[in-house]
C-alpha cells in the first residue's frame, strides 16, 4: 500500500452557516465528510425550538486521499485546506 493512496482526516474552512450544505454536497461527490453537532434549544414566548447546530462553527472535516483534493476545492462554500 502507497501512503499516496491512504485516506486522511483533513480539516476544511467553509462559509458561517455553511456548514450542513457542504457536508451533502462532499457527499454526493463520494467523499467522507463529517461536523461533530450538538443539540441547542431555544425557547421563545409561544414556542420552543430544537437544532443540530455544529460545535466547531465554519470547519469540516473531509476523509480523503491524494486525488480528492481536487474536488473539495471545487465545492461551494470551501474556502480551503487549514494549515
């Protein structure tokens, strides 16, 4: 096996609140791609609201091997690879 040809984790800088979108379109190129989420509530006078929302805000996490970069600097939204 190559290391060229290993997967690795690599962090990804998005747009604010971009986050869920970047993440389904990663996925539907095939590539692994992950946000760890948290549940946050909040209650207003008539209703009380429940969301996902991400715990490293505008970052995401993309499994990916030497010939994905590519199309993850295609995506929308990606800003680019963190150093």
């Amino acid at each position: 096996m190559n290391i060229q040809d290993t997967k690795q984790w690599f962090a990804v800088k998005v747009k604010y609140r971009g986050e869920k979108v970047v993440i389904a379109q990663l996925e539907r190129k095939g590539i692994e791609a992950y946000t760890p989420m948290r549940a946050y509530t909040r209650r207003y006078v008539r209703k009380i609201v429940h969301r996902m929302v991400p715990v490293l805000s505008t970052y995401v996490f993309v499994h990916i091997d030497r010939k994905q970069y590519i199309p993850v600097f295609e995506t929308e939204y990606i800003f680019g690879f963190v150093k």
